[in-house]
C-alpha cells in the first residue's frame, strides 16, 4: 500500500505548502516522517505536476508562487479470481485497437 501512503503524502504536503506551514526543510521532512533526502524527492513529484513551489528563507516556509489546486483521486477495489478472468477475457481474449482491428498475440 505503499502508493497510497505516498498519495495521502502528497495531500498532506499539498496543504501545508497551501497553508504556508512547512517550516524548514527539515522541519517540514519530520512532519511528514521522512528524511530529507526522501522529503526532496517528494518535493520533486509535486514540481513535476507544475507546481510552482518556493522557498522563503525569511520565513521558513514553503509555498506557492502562484494560485494552485492539486486535486488527487484514487479508486481501489478488490477482485476475486473469477471476476478477473472476466475482465481480462479469459481464455478467448481478443484485443481489440480502438480503430477495432483485431491483434493477435501469437
């Protein structure tokens, strides 16, 4: 379950960046229970969605440059074995393009 422990991450990061309540570098890995080095690759996932991340020496935060909204939605479900061979079509699986050409996997 490790992405979704990484997605509630990135929330958490999200708002504190939003809030401007990070703190230091530092201080900003302890509250999300990271090291640094860990909290910066963090930090390189959110900049990679565009966010316009900066730091302020002055006063020890982090924050947004500019106006932004990170909305982050998951779905997760369970199957049993059967319902899998359902949706992966079983032993007569066709794929199919979605110009509808048939592929063969032989």
């Amino acid at each position: 379950m490790n992405f979704i422990r990484q997605i509630e991450r990135i929330k958490k990061m999200h708002k504190l960046i939003s809030g401007e309540k990070t703190g230091s570098p530092l201080t900003f890995a302890k509250k999300l229970s990271l090291s640094r080095s860990q909290f910066y690759n963090e930090l390189e996932l959110i900049k990679e969605l565009d966010a316009p991340v900066k730091y302020c020496k002055k006063r020890e935060t982090f924050y947004y440059e500019t106006h932004f909204e990170l909305i982050l939605n998951f779905s997760l479900k369970t199957i049993r074995e059967d319902e899998s061979r359902e949706i992966f079509g079983g032993f007569n699986f066709r794929p199919i393009l979605l110009d509808g050409t048939l592929i063969s996997l032989l």
